[in-house]
C-alpha cells in the first residue's frame, strides 16, 4: 500500500468514527431529552434582567430544552408584551411560557399567542382580565418590600439595596444580593397600573411556583391565584426569588410542565 493509499484509508477511518460519534450523541442527547414542549421563553419581573434565571437556563437546556430570556424594557406593559411576543414568534414550534413576579402579568397578556401552549407562574402575579398589579394586591397586607421602593423624576422606580438584602433576597448570599442590586432595571410606575385585556391562563394550562417565604408578593395571594388558575403548583421555603434559591425545584416543575403542556 502506498503512503497516499495509507492516507485515504485513515481519513476515510476518522470520518467513520466522527459520524458515529455524532450519531450517538444525538441519540443520548434524545434519550434524555423530555418529550412535550422544546422552546422555554422565560420574562423577568420588575427590577430585574434576564440573568436573575442564570441558574435556572443551564438546568433546563441539559434537559435537552431550547432557553430564551427575554429582556424586558420595564418601560411598559405594553412594550414588555411587545418584547415578548418577539422571542416567541422566533421560535420553531410551541413555546411553554414562563414568568417571575411581574413577568407574570406580561405571560399572561403574552400568553394568548398561539404558539403558547402553557404558563409556568414563578413567585408571580396573574391578574384576570381588567385587572392589574396594583388592582390585585390591594385585598392583601402591603408586602414589606413596598417600603423599600423610590421613585426618580422621570416616574421610574428602584429599589435600596436594604430593600433586596431584607425583602427580595433574603435568603441568598450577600455577593448574590449585591449582583441583584447591580443589575436591577428601574421600572417605570406605570406598569403597576396597566390591566389585563384577555387573560391567557383561563384557556392555557398553568403551573405555579409559591414562594413561602416572600416579602415582596404575599404568598397567600400567590395561593389564591394558583386556586383560581386550577394550576398544579409546589411551595418552596423561599423568598421572592426561588429561582436562584431554588433553582433545581424552579427547574424540575417547568420541565414537567413542558412535558404535561406539549401533550395537550
């Protein structure tokens, strides 16, 4: 056999082994892949940016699923609908929505589009239709966190770093409390008062997430709306942000969301 001969035949030896390579790959990447709902889309809530669920994406796209965060302006519900209408329209198929605090308000209007097939309500607030954040929490105690809020001249509101440390946060680290007081995004007060036109949750399936230990959403109203919804829900032993206090159970309800939504 000549050197060229040689050649060729190992080249021809690696690609084999290559494509077997990648065929077995994608099979056990299939294999441990849930079946349902591939593509998550994911809303933050006020005060926040699509990194408050940097723990929870890396969980969910070993599972095999496809994870946008959607990047809310805060400066409208109107404009965070809008923007999340946009991640949904660039996915490939039906999209299981997922929403943290006032990211619900937003799943819930998103949520009529129909590529949607479920909602997952994470530490969040869904308001029927007329309804809005102000409206619904009225009937409860004023959350502790209310205190801690400041509002700028421009109608955008903020809150202290005491307010993420003691009614936010209160259960991470102190460098994770401080990521958050970096990275929050000033929301505008009007989102607080904007109401719901068609509330996708009376058509859509629905899980939620209770955070026991919240300051900023009263967990009784969390209950409540979990009862109204129908919705199967878990209570974590959380403050507002279960998602980086509780990632794995955060993760484990929306996989099995994705899988009981897609069978619909």
């Amino acid at each position: 056999m000549t050197f060229s001969q040689t050649y060729r035949t190992a080249l021809m030896a690696i690609a084999g082994f290559l494509l077997m390579a990648a065929f077995h790959t994608g099979a056990a990447a299939q294999a441990n892949s849930p079946q349902g709902v591939r593509n998550i889309v994911i809303v933050h809530g006020a005060w926040a940016d699509g990194s408050s669920w940097s723990k929870v994406i890396p969980l969910l796209q070993a599972r095999g699923l496809h994870v946008v965060a959607v990047q809310n302006p805060l400066t409208s519900l109107a404009d965070d609908v809008a923007a999340t209408r946009r991640a949904i329209a660039l996915q490939d198929g039906p999209v299981l929505l997922v929403g943290h605090s006032y990211g619900g308000v937003v799943i819930t209007e998103a949520g009529n589009d129909p590529k949607v097939v479920g909602l997952v309500y994470v530490a969040a607030l869904a308001p029927s239709e007329g309804e809005s954040v102000a409206s619904v929490t009225k009937a409860f105690p004023p959350a502790p966190l209310g205190s801690e809020v400041r509002a700028d001249a421009e109608g955008f509101l903020t809150v202290t770093p005491k307010g993420i440390a003691e009614d936010l946060a209160q259960d991470l680290p102190d460098k994770e409390k401080q990521l958050l007081t970096a990275t929050q995004g000033p929301t505008a007060a009007v989102v607080f008062e904007a109401t719901i036109m068609t509330a996708a949750w009376k058509t859509k399936p629905s899980w939620c997430v209770i955070a026991g230990n919240d300051r900023a959403v009263s967990p009784e109203l969390e209950k409540a709306e979990a009862a109204a919804m129908k919705a199967a829900s878990i209570t974590v032993p959380s403050s507002h942000m279960p998602m980086l206090s509780h990632p794995k159970a955060v993760a484990d309800l929306i996989v099995q969301a994705a899988a009981k939504a897609g069978s619909h």
